[in-house]
C-alpha cells in the first residue's frame, strides 16, 4: 500500500483549518482517510469561543480513531458519533445554533479486502479510480447547484440555504447531517486508488481549468499531491497578476491532497 497527505494553509500567517489523516489498524488489514475542510466564518460573534482549527483537530481525529476502530459501524453513524462528541465538548461553552458554529466539509472512506465505502458531504471531493485506470469523481453537489442568488452574502447564506433543506449542509454540532452526506460501496476489487481533496486543491480542475478530474489524478499519481498544490499556487499567482480587480474568494485557500493507493 502506498499513501501520501499534503496539506498546505493558503496564507502561511494564518492556521490551516483544513485536516487530513490516513489510519491502518494495528491489523495492517484495511484502512480509512479523513479529509476536513474547515469553513472559514466571516468577521463578528459565532457564538463559539474556539476556533475552526480547533473544531477540524477534533472532529478529524474522531472520525479517524472511530473509522478504524468501529469497522462495523455504518460510516454515517460514524460521523454521527464524531460530530457528537466534538459537540459535547463545547456545548457547555458555545452557542452551537449559531449558523456560524464551527463546521467543515466532509470526505471519509474505509476499507477491507472486500469492500471501499465512502461518504462525502459538502465540496470536497473523493476520487477514484478502478484497475483500468479510468476516474470516478464522487461529490455532494448540492453547493454548487445552487443559484447565484442564493449565496449573493454570507448573511443571505446562513439564514436561507446552509445546513437547510434545499440548500447544502456541513458538519457542524448537529449529528443528524450525517443522513445527508453522500455514501456508497464499492467492492474492493474494482479499486485500484483513491485520492481525496479539499476544494483549495480542486481549484485545478473547478477553477482554473487546467483539466478533468482524470487528469488532476494522472498529476497526483505521477508527480505527487505535493505538485498538484504547487500548480495551483502557481496559478492563484497569476489569476491575481492576470486578474487584480477581480475578487473571486480567498486568493489562496488551504488545500489537502489524500492519495491511497490499495
């Protein structure tokens, strides 16, 4: 088995709020990843006195240590479980009805000799590609499939569409988004690879468009998730140089790459 985990924060000065792990049990049969993308609150009261990062710390490496060491649990009742906990924790502190509680994007995925299974919710993606080498995109589409109207503010956004129905969701401190995540099973043997991102590394192929999501694996498989974040620098460069009076969100966005090969 081969992995590789970059993650990069988009601004070196400020804490990466993304959270990426591979666990092998004590076994050495089978495994899980866990990427987090950690949604970045505007400016003003939350209603929580910790931080993003702290929040995909520990939302991570529960996910982490339950997909491992629960192997029969359904993955959406381990992130059920996750999210719990990490509630628990501060739910004695925090206002966590506030929209704006921390919260981050999901993708998890297990395996055995038999089975892949996998759960994503929100905008990051897992790919995956088969023996013949062909690329699956697995995502939670909901965010992007929304009109234009209804993320126009982050003020529009909380009280119309996020974590609604009808709109998109995230894990945040209500267990029961974990009915709402996109899961599936896939048998082992039509896995070859996996390679999970958050939406900073995805900006190759959603924004810049420099390939599909085949290609984007081909770049990670070949010459490592490492350069994949480093062409998208490169092109966030230029986009700002190209592009100064244009704001298309964060210049530079934490961005984590998972590659698993089985």
């Amino acid at each position: 088995m081969r992995t590789e985990l970059v993650s990069e924060p988009g601004d070196p000065e400020r804490p990466n709020e993304d959270f990426a792990s591979v666990g092998l049990p004590a076994s050495g049969q089978g495994g899980s990843l866990v990427v987090l993308d950690g949604v970045t609150p505007p400016r003003g009261d939350h209603g929580c006195l910790h931080t993003v990062p702290w929040f995909t710390a520990r939302l991570g490496g529960a996910l982490t240590e339950l997909s491992v060491s629960q192997g029969d649990l359904p993955l959406r009742e381990v992130l059920a479980r996750a999210v719990r906990r990490v509630a628990d924790a501060h739910a004695g502190t925090c206002d966590l009805s506030h929209p704006r509680t921390p919260q981050a994007t999901v993708v998890l995925a297990r395996w055995s000799a038999a089975r892949v299974e996998y759960l994503v919710l929100s905008d990051s993606a897992l790919l995956v590609e088969s023996p013949a080498g062909e690329v699956t995109a697995l995502l939670d589409d909901r965010l992007s499939l929304l009109p234009r109207a209804a993320l126009v503010s982050d003020a529009v956004v909380d009280t119309t569409v996020r974590n609604k129905e009808g709109g998109f969701f995230t894990a945040a401190a209500d267990p029961s988004v974990a009915a709402r995540a996109v899961t599936g099973t896939l048998p082992q043997s039509s896995v070859r690879a996996l390679a999970a991102l958050t939406d900073g590394a995805t900006r190759w192929v959603e924004r810049f468009g420099e390939g599909g999501w085949p290609e984007l694996f081909a770049l990670v498989r070949e010459e490592g998730a490492a350069s994949l974040v480093e062409r998208v620098r490169d092109l966030e460069r230029a986009d700002a140089r190209e592009r100064p009076g244009l704001r298309r969100g964060k210049p530079h966005d934490d961005a984590s790459v998972v590659f698993v090969e089985l």
